[in-house]
C-alpha cells in the first residue's frame, strides 16, 4: 500500500495538532503501510546554516587580523579557518544531498 499525497496532508495535520508522532505511525502501520512509506513522512529537517558559518568565519577573520596586528595570538585566525572548513563541509553535503 502506497502513501499519497492526501494522507501525507492528514499526517502532517495530526502532527501539527499535536497528535504524538509514535501514536501516528502504530496507526499508520495497522492500516497496512510499510515501515519504508511511514519513514518517508517523518523525515527529519536540517537547517541551512551555512550563512552562519559564513558570517562568523568573516568575524573570527576579521577579530584575528586585529589581534595579530596589535601583537596579541593567531588564535581567532585557527576558528576561522575551522569556521571555513564546516562551512565547506555543509557546502558539499547539502550539494551531494541534492544530487
């Protein structure tokens, strides 16, 4: 039995509502759905933070260039470029989830 589009609607209503998620999927499994259907409507949702980590790789930079030019550390220029390494990780995982 395949979930259509109607059902997905009504389930996402219930969620919304307030209905538990795992009261939903016992209903939806003694109607006859495979766990596989049920799982597709209940995807989790990632947020896109990759302007973020833009945002406070430029700030780490941009307080870093300060402190090594007053003769403070380099310290805020490593969480730079560790900012700029989850920000291209992100990057990349978000392209090879949309392929």
């Amino acid at each position: 039995m395949e979930l259509t589009e109607e059902k997905i609607k009504d389930v996402r209503k219930q969620l919304r509502s307030g209905v538990p998620q795992g009261e939903i999927k016992n209903e939806l499994m003694a109607e006859g759905f495979t766990e596989a259907d049920i799982e597709k409507v209940f995807t989790p949702h990632r947020p896109d933070m990759r302007s973020w980590y833009l945002i406070f790789t430029i700030v780490f930079f941009l307080i870093g260039a300060y402190t090594l030019i007053t003769g403070g550390s380099f310290l805020f220029l490593v969480f730079s470029a560790a900012m700029f390494s989850v920000y291209y990780l992100e990057k990349e995982r978000i392209k090879k989830s949309s392929s």
